[in-house]
C-alpha cells in the first residue's frame, strides 16, 4: 500500500431526536470532507462513537459512507471492539463492502498484558479482511495500554500480513518518531493528536488523522504547507490557532464539545448517546463564545 499524506478526518456519529442513527446526513458529511481537502475519512473510532453503537448500527454507518464516497476518498473503517469475534464480522464486513482500510483498538475490557499478546489479538482481528491493509489504533489515555509499539511492529510484521501501519495516537514524539523510522520507514505511522501537528511534521509524519479535521481542515492543511515551504513562522502561527481552539473544547467534555461545534458549522449530528451528555445550552454559548473570542472560524475560514 503506497502511503497515506495528507489528513483523515475522523467525524462524529449522527442521531435522530430519539438516538437512533441518522445515516441520511452522510452524504453531506463526505461532500464537506472532500471539499475540504482531506485524504480519507476514520470512521466508527472514538470521535465516531464505535464502541457506543451495537455491531449492525456500524456496519449500516460504514456502508453509507463507503457508498457516499463512491470512492473518491478513501474510507478507513474502525473495527475494534471488546469481543475479538465481533471485530473479526466488523473487519470481514468492511472488505466486503469495499472499504479501504480497517484499523482497531486493543480489546480493551479484557486487556492483553503484553505485546505477543496483543499481536495475536491484532492478528485475529486483521485475518479476517486479508485484502484490506491494517492499522494498529494506538490510543493508551483510552485503552489503558501503553505497550512498546517499536516491539509492536517487530512482533506483527511477522504474524500480521496486512499490517500497514499505526493510527498513533499519543504525545510521545520520540516513540512515534521511533516507529516512523523502524526499518527505514517500513510503516506508515499517522500521527493522532491534532494540537501537535507542526511537531509530528518535524519528526517525519506525512499523514495524520484526528477529529478536528472534521470541522477545521483547512488550518491543518495549511500548517502542512507552511512546514513544507520551510514557512516555520507562520506554521506555528496556524499550530497556536489549532492549541487555542482545543484549549476552549477541552473545558468540556472532547466529543460533546466537538458536537457542538459542528452544530455551528451548520451540521446537526443530534445528542450524543449515554454515558457521554451534551452541553447545555449555557455551555454551548460558553463554548461558542470563546471561539469567537480566539478568533478560530475566522482563522479557518481564512485558509481556504
């Protein structure tokens, strides 16, 4: 698989007023993401609300989306989940409707205690979607696992065929960076934190995914620029926009927050299911206040 440059947005589940799954705003998601410039759209992960949906409610979302796409941007299908053989249908399923890529999570009720473990974890997973290259989610603030990924891509290039990269989601640069240069580059390891953009692009990312593209691509596009123009000045301009805009979301709770936020762009995604709450109206004004206050959808709107 050549590898992935560029940005995969990772968007948000949709519900009616009564919580079931709005699938007929898709379509008018992935026009925004292609509008938008982005490479690929993450779906079913942690901004998509995967684990809060039962297996058929992903699969029904994965098959909007690759449908919507019509295969102008690539679809990248989250799998994981805490039962290794639901994974294992969510993968089979994703190859079958022609999804471009499956990724997963650790199982993450019943942990693997060590790396062997997690590769034959993986590996069962990843087995099941042959044809479809894979990527390791790595995400320890919600896993609770900070296994070595260096030993990660040591273990599963060997029992794990398809492996092709890490969805790296977490701020150890030198870890990430580490895997990015693992056997010269073997792997594409795409960066996961949004707020630290412009450092991963110092240490070798080509490629990133993170739920702020969602709503805001065009400033991360625009950092990737200026650092490839050497325009480092106006890169950490753009990064300081991204740092002050999630300084304001994370007052709150990340996924609502971001909700609320694609509610002022315009696209109405519902209330997020239990455990997770949505703002109240008083914090969505809060919220929309010190947006405005740092200038952010101007900055966005700026870039494109």
């Amino acid at each position: 698989m050549q590898k992935i440059k560029g940005l995969v947005a990772a968007p948000f589940a949709a519900f009616h007023t009564d919580n079931s799954l709005n699938l007929g705003i898709i379509p008018a998601i992935v026009e925004k993401m292609i509008r938008d410039g982005l490479t690929g759209i993450y779906i079913c992960g942690t901004n998509g609300e995967g684990p809060n949906l039962t297996t058929e409610e992903r699969m029904q979302t994965a098959e909007a989306y690759v449908k919507a796409s019509a295969g102008r941007i690539m679809i990248f299908v989250h799998v994981g989940h805490s039962s290794i053989q639901e994974g294992r249908r969510l993968a089979e399923h994703a190859q079958e409707i022609g999804a471009d890529v499956i990724s997963s999570v650790s199982a993450f009720y019943f942990k693997p205690g060590d790396v062997g473990t997690l590769v034959d974890s993986i590996a069962a997973i990843a087995s099941a979607a042959p044809r479809l290259p894979f990527f390791y989610y790595h995400i320890p603030a919600l896993t609770n696992m900070s296994l070595d990924m260096v030993s990660f891509l040591e273990q599963g290039e060997a029992k794990i065929p398809n492996l092709a990269g890490i969805k790296y989601t977490a701020a150890t640069l030198h870890e990430y960076q580490a895997c990015l240069n693992y056997k010269n580059g073997r792997f594409d390891i795409l960066f996961g934190y949004d707020e630290m953009l412009l450092g991963a692009l110092a240490v070798g990312a080509k490629g990133a995914i993170g739920s702020t593209y969602t709503y805001a691509a065009p400033l991360y596009l625009k950092i990737m620029e200026a650092f490839a123009n050497n325009d480092l000045a106006r890169a950490r301009h753009l990064q300081m926009k991204s740092i002050e805009m999630v300084r304001c979301l994370v007052k709150y709770s990340p996924i609502p927050a971001q909700r609320a936020i694609m509610h002022m762009a315009g696209y109405d995604l519902g209330h997020c299911r239990l455990p997770l709450n949505p703002l109240t109206d008083n914090e969505y004004k809060a919220l929309k206040h010190s947006l405005d206050e740092v200038g952010f959808f101007e900055a966005v709107e700026g870039c494109r």
